[in-house]
C-alpha cells in the first residue's frame, strides 16, 4: 500500500464531498478497487462512527484506522481537516461570487451527485453485509424506526445488535 496514494484518496474524497458520509462513495469505490478495504470495513467505520461523538464525517478516521492502522487514522484526519483549512482562505474571496448563477447551480449540482453516489453505495454495502431474509427483516425495520426520527440512531443500532445476536448468536 502506498501511503502516498493512500492520503490522496482520502483527501480527494474530502475534497469533492460536502460533509459527512459525502465521502463515502468516492473512499469506497477507490480502497474497492485497489483491495485496501473490504465491504465489512466501510460497514464497521460508519457504525463506528455513528457511535462517536464528534462530527458525522469521522468515520473515514475509522476506516484509515481498519485499513491502514494508526497511520491510516492520521492520514485520514489530516486529509479530512485540510478541506476546511482551505475554506477559510477561500472564503475571503468566495463572498464575492456566492450570488452568481454558475456558483449556485454547481454547488446544487454537487450536492445532488453526492447524494446519487452516497445511495448507490449504500445499496451495495447493503448487498455485502445482508445475506437473507432474516438480515432484510433487520434492516427494514431499523430503517422504520430511523425514518420515525423518535428514537435516538444509538438506541437503533442497539436494537438490530440484539436482534442480530438473538437470530444468527455470537
């Protein structure tokens, strides 16, 4: 594995994403392709960091750490706090242009290829870690109880771990 490679992955992920899980679809097709990471990977990092405190996007710190060790985790959080950095340099100049047509549709447009890719990937991680019937029964029914947005997402992912254990056990 080329670190090299390895932090210009995470930090064009960082680049064209706009927070959070943004990045998902970029670190995924790109660590897939190369065999840095597994499907299990990105499914343990979002987990991971959906239980964290702190902002959503820190899941790619978990997946450098799963896939790269501590170093992987570094490079990952240095890669994913370089973007903002930027931003404020940028900003100073970016007041200017905000209002013009171009800017607003390209950053509309970006947001919706973010979300486009981000459920692509979703379908086939979803692919990857469900293997029958009892597995969908799980996930539609965490997925009720997310979309209800009345129970915590920790208290969810709680209930589809004691459901996953009482169906398949340790």
């Amino acid at each position: 594995m080329n670190p090299l490679i390895y932090f210009w992955l995470f930090l064009k992920a960082s680049l064209l994403s706009i927070g959070g899980l943004g990045n998902l679809p970029f670190l995924n097709g790109d660590l897939l392709a190369l065999g840095w990471a597994a499907p299990s990977d990105f499914v343990t990092a979002i987990a991971v960091g959906n239980l964290s405190p702190g902002p959503n996007g820190l899941w790619s710190v978990s997946l450098g750490y799963l896939t790269f060790g501590w170093l992987g985790a570094f490079m990952a959080l240095i890669a994913l706090s370089l973007p903002p950095l930027l931003i404020i340099i940028i900003d100073s100049s970016y007041n200017r242009i905000e209002n013009q047509p171009i800017v607003r549709d390209f950053t509309r447009g970006l947001g919706m290829g973010v979300v486009g890719l981000t459920l692509a990937v979703s379908v086939s991680l979803a692919k990857a870690s469900i293997m029958d019937w009892k597995g969908i029964l799980i996930m539609l029914c965490s997925l009720s109880l997310a979309l209800s947005k009345k129970i915590p997402v920790i208290v969810i992912l709680a209930l589809a771990s004691v459901a996953g254990i009482l169906i398949y056990g340790f």
